[in-house]
C-alpha cells in the first residue's frame, strides 16, 4: 500500500493520531494480557475508557482552537447603542 504525502497537520489531527496509537497498544495489550474467554471482556473495557478519553481530549483541543482563533480576530461587528436614555432618541409623550 503506497503511501502519499499529506499537508501538514494541525494540532488537532496531530493529537488525534498520537491518541489513536496509544489506544491501539492498549487494545493490543489488554488482548494479549487476557485470560482465555475474557478477551472481548477486557478488551471492550478498555476500548469504552480509552475513547472516552479521546473524545474529551479531542473536544477539548476542538474548543481551544476555535477560542484562540476567536480572540485572534476580535469581537464581531455588531449594532452600537444609541447614545442617550431613551431606545430611539425621541423625547417621551407629555402627560397630563
């Protein structure tokens, strides 16, 4: 299987495979370390866990990224109150 040349990734993708390696030798050593007829067992164990845990992480990484990429820019656009007490400038009706 060839394989080809990817852009660079971002930290997120970066994260995300270095997660998704880690898991894999878990699984694998969760498989190996299990006893006879409990191998599905322990190794569904870890895997519900693991990907738990990877989908905070990858969440969290998500989040952060959008927020400083958020702050980069500043704050949107947006109407600007009016100055002056009253919503639309006019003065109020006179009472009696």
């Amino acid at each position: 299987m060839a394989r080809r040349a990817a852009p660079a990734p971002s930290p997120l993708e970066e994260l995300l495979v270095e997660q998704a390696r880690l898991l894999a030798r878990q699984l694998q050593a969760a498989a190996d370390a299990a006893p006879d007829g409990q191998v599905l067992a322990r190794v569904e164990a870890v895997a519900v866990a693991a990907g738990r845990e990877l989908i905070r992480q990858a969440t969290a990484a998500a989040l952060q990224g959008q927020a400083a990429a958020a702050e980069k820019k500043g704050r949107r656009g947006g109407p600007a109150p009016a100055a002056g007490s009253s919503p639309t400038g006019a003065a109020p009706p006179a009472r009696s």
